[in-house]
C-alpha cells in the first residue's frame, strides 16, 4: 500500500490534524520523516479505521474501489474487517472487489457465501443473521438450495414457511430434505412452526408428506460432500488459469448437458460484460 | 369470507399479494437458473466418472473466455469440398472450433502447474468415456458426425502421449473403435483429416508449454 503524506490522511480518511496526531501516538504508528513531512503508511490508517464503531459501508466501499482489482491488498482489508467483527462487506478469495452481503445476494453469488461459510463459522453466524433480518426469504432460498436447515430456520424467524414453500422454488424442490429436517428438528426441540410446516408442505405435495424422513437425510449428506468438493476444484482451477492467464474468469459455475456437448458451465453475462469494456486486469 | 372483512382490512391483504407476487418476481430474477437442465451431482450415473472429468471439464469451459480475449489461438477450419450427407455447416464449423478448445484444456492443465499431460489424458478419456455411455449405452442422446468426429481426433493424439498407462490407451482404443463403427468411413475420415489440422494448429497464445510429457503434477484435491 501507498505512504501519504501528513496533509494527504488527513484529507484521504477525514481526520483534523489534531485527531490525526493524537491517532499516530495512540495507535504507536510508525511513520518516516521526510524533511519538514513525515509519512504514513496507509495500511496502518485503514485498518484504524475499519476498527471505528462509526466506520461505515461507504467508506469501506471507497477503500474497496481504490484497491478494486488488488486482489490480494482486498484479501488484507478483509482480513481486518474480519478480526475486528465488522462484518458488512464480505471479500472472497476469487472476488474482484468487496461487496456488501446483500449485494452478493443481489447477484446471486450464493457459491461465495457459501464457499465463505464453510471457511468461517463466524461470518457464517454473522451473515445468517444479515439474511434473515433483510431478506428472510432469499435466505431461505440460499438455505433450501443448499440444504442448511440452521439457514432456513433463521429465516423463519422472520418469515413464515407457508411463504417459504409458497415463494422458494428450491424450498418446494427439496421438499423430501425439508420435511427430514422437520422431524429431526422435533427429536430435539420442539417449534411452534412444525404444524405450519407440515400443512405447508401437504398442501403442495401430499406425497411428499408420507414418503420423507430418513431418506431427506442421507441426500443432504452426499449432496453436500459432492456439490462442495465439486465445486472447490472448480474454484481452485478458476483462480490458477486466472492468475496464469491474467484475467477475471467468471464466477458462477453450473453445469448443462445438452445435446452434442460436454456440459457447460453458465457464465455470468456481468462478469463478460466487463471483460469486454476492459474493466479486468 | 371475504365479504366480512372491513375495507381497510381488504386494501391490506390486497397490497400483501400483490407485494408476495413483487417478491416472486424478484426472486425469481435474481436467483441462479434452476438445475433442471444441469447436471446433476447427485444423480449423476457415475459420480467418480464424474469427477476424473472435472478437470478437463472445467479447463474446456476457461477456454472460451480465453479465447474471446485472444489468448488461445484456434485456426479456421478448410471448407469441405465434398457434401456429407446428415452434416450442418453449422454443427461442423461448431466442432472445429471445440477441437480448440479442448487442445487449449490438455494445454491449460500443465500449464498452471496442477495437471501433467497424462493427468489431462486421463481425464479427457474419462469425460470420453462418459460421452459414449450416454450416446451408445444409454441412449441418452442421437450421435451426430461432426461431434464424433471431434472426440476421435483428439482421442487418437492422446493416444500417442508419452506415459500414458496401457489401461488407459486400451480404453481409448476401445472408445475410438466405437466412434469409427457409426457413419460412412470415408466421410467420417474427411472430417476428422480436418479437424486434426485444427488441433495440431491451436496453441495458447504467447505461452511457452515447454515439455509437457515430463512436467510433475501438483493435483488439486
């Protein structure tokens, strides 16, 4: 990162003077003497600033856009804002820029929250809770889609399963794993909202009802193995060829099977998007 | 029932559906397409299969955008001056240029020091193996010339690679054997004589591949 100026981090990160001499002796930042200036380095700066209770999602967007494309200088702040428990803006390793979590969900980037999850038990917490106080329903989606039962009952907690079933395609296409889920959740502790899920789930699929249980079990497990291993080579192999190569290969990752093919893997129509306007390093 | 209701309370569960619709719509923009046409991990007939083909699978996919930022080269392929029956121009022009992309796979995988050319072989013949389930065991799709014509081009050079073990040359003897059986001999031959010129010519633009045959491997788990 850059060395500024006394005047510069002054101006750059909206200190008085005064405050900005008080910081450098407070936090023992080391600095260089240049003459009648001295130097600062800018790091140091951020991450005093990230660690402010009144630090806030723009500002961390404007440090995030000077670095946009520093992938590894994004990894740092990141780092930071982590080990001070803010948790607003979430980097991913393969990520561009950081984005706040609703942006993520936004986009759709449900594979780098969940990759981020397993790596991160905290900002798994952190994020459950971010899900469910502003998009209950997109996270029960997230969680339906990807089987984690602790997400869709966060999100019940906001929400009701009647409009979890009723509005989440991947809620009523894994009933089978829903309803296993139910009947585990009422061994251990019991939930005023079994019944509502029960009657939810009969009204869209009687059958489902009687022919569920242990089996929605053992799918979640192999779906969960396999999906994530899958899915981490994926990644893995996308930030090789995109370092060897030099440049941003999109993020979304499906496979199709369509006749005369492979399989593909959907591309995200943004990330070509910027690729063409040059955007990418 | 409704009838009952007063008309504050009617107003209220009007503006309710219409936000539920408001949020379907938004869901459904904004959520990835579903996996109806994707494969499908779970249910995969073999996941293992599955799995050895992920490295060429997925390094085939890179190349595309690779290519559209000019760093893989692919030469044109030569028109055909004779008429093969059951042939769209499209679908040959199509393949010409995945022989390409596939080169570009067995080139990227070595390359960013994960896969050696034998690793690649491996799993190039796996997704082979794969394709010829579902095009002659399972039935699963109609075989088409131009695609076949692909897969034998690139099956008969990995052939030759050095160190490739002696399970998997016979497995792709087998493979090839299967794809030789199915179209007219002379016109399958004419499209794979070109398509060899397309796979011998595609390179990775500005990359030294060096001596693939003795690179080391570092794998992904």
């Amino acid at each position: 990162m850059d060395k500024l100026t006394f005047g510069e981090a002054a101006r750059e990160y909206g200190f008085d003077l005064c405050e900005l001499v008080r910081i450098i002796q407070q936090e023992n930042m080391k600095y260089e003497s240049v003459g009648s200036d001295i130097l600062l380095p800018e790091e140091e700066l951020i991450k005093y600033k990230l660690r402010q209770p009144d630090y806030s999602v723009e500002d961390f967007k404007k440090v995030a856009e000077k670095y946009s494309g520093d992938s590894r200088e994004l990894e740092n702040i990141a780092k930071v804002l982590i080990e001070s428990r803010r948790f607003e803006l979430l980097f991913v390793e393969g990520m561009e820029e950081a984005k706040p979590i609703n942006r993520l969900l936004e986009e759709g980037e449900y594979e780098f929250l969940y990759l981020l999850f397993e790596e991160q038990e905290g900002i798994r917490r952190i994020v459950i809770h971010e899900f469910g106080a502003n998009e209950p329903l997109l996270a029960a989606e997230m969680g339906a889609q990807y089987q984690d039962w602790e997400l869709v009952k966060e999100a019940l907690k906001y929400t009701s399963i009647t409009a979890v079933i009723e509005t989440c395609p991947a809620a009523r296409t894994n009933l089978g794993w829903l309803r296993g889920e139910i009947d585990s959740e009422r061994l251990s502790e019991a939930s005023d909202y079994l019944d509502e899920v029960k009657e939810a789930i009969a009204r869209i699929d009687p059958s489902v009802v009687s022919s569920a249980g242990e089996e929605g079990k053992v799918i979640r497990r192999t779906k969960s193995m396999e999906y994530r291993e899958m899915l981490g080579l994926i990644s893995k192999i996308r930030r090789a060829v995109s370092t060897e190569m030099g440049i941003k290969l999109p993020s979304k990752v499906h496979f199709s099977e369509p006749q005369g093919s492979y399989g593909s893997i959907g591309y995200d129509r943004g990330d070509l998007f910027h690729e063409q306007e040059g955007f990418v390093s | 029932m409704s009838i009952t209701l007063g008309c504050s309370q009617t107003l209220e569960l009007r503006q309710e559906h219409r936000q539920s619709i408001e949020l379907s719509q938004r869901l459904l923009q904004k959520l990835p397409e579903e996996f109806t046409n994707f494969l499908n991990i779970e249910k995969d007939e073999d996941r293992t299969l599955l799995k050895v083909c992920l490295p060429f699978l997925t390094l085939h996919e890179y190349s595309h955008p690779l290519q559209a930022k000019g760093l893989v080269y692919v030469p044109q392929v030569e028109e055909l001056i004779v008429k093969i029956a059951n042939m769209a121009q499209r679908d040959y022009h199509h393949n010409a240029n995945e022989v390409g992309i596939d080169k570009s796979a067995m080139l990227l995988g070595p390359r960013i020091g994960h896969y050696s050319p034998v690793d690649m072989v491996r799993s190039h013949t796996a997704m082979m193996e794969r394709i010829f389930r579902d095009y002659f065991t399972i039935n699963k799709f109609t075989p088409e010339i131009t695609f076949v014509a692909r897969l034998y081009v690139e099956m008969k050079e990995h052939f030759m690679t050095e160190g490739v073990l002696p399970e998997h040359k016979a497995k792709l003897e087998q493979l090839m054997g299967l794809a030789e059986g199915r179209f007219p001999a002379e016109d399958f031959h004419t499209i794979v004589e070109q398509y060899g010129k397309v796979y011998a010519g595609t390179n990775l633009v500005g990359v030294n591949t060096g001596n693939p045959a003795t690179e080391t491997s570092h794998k992904f788990h």
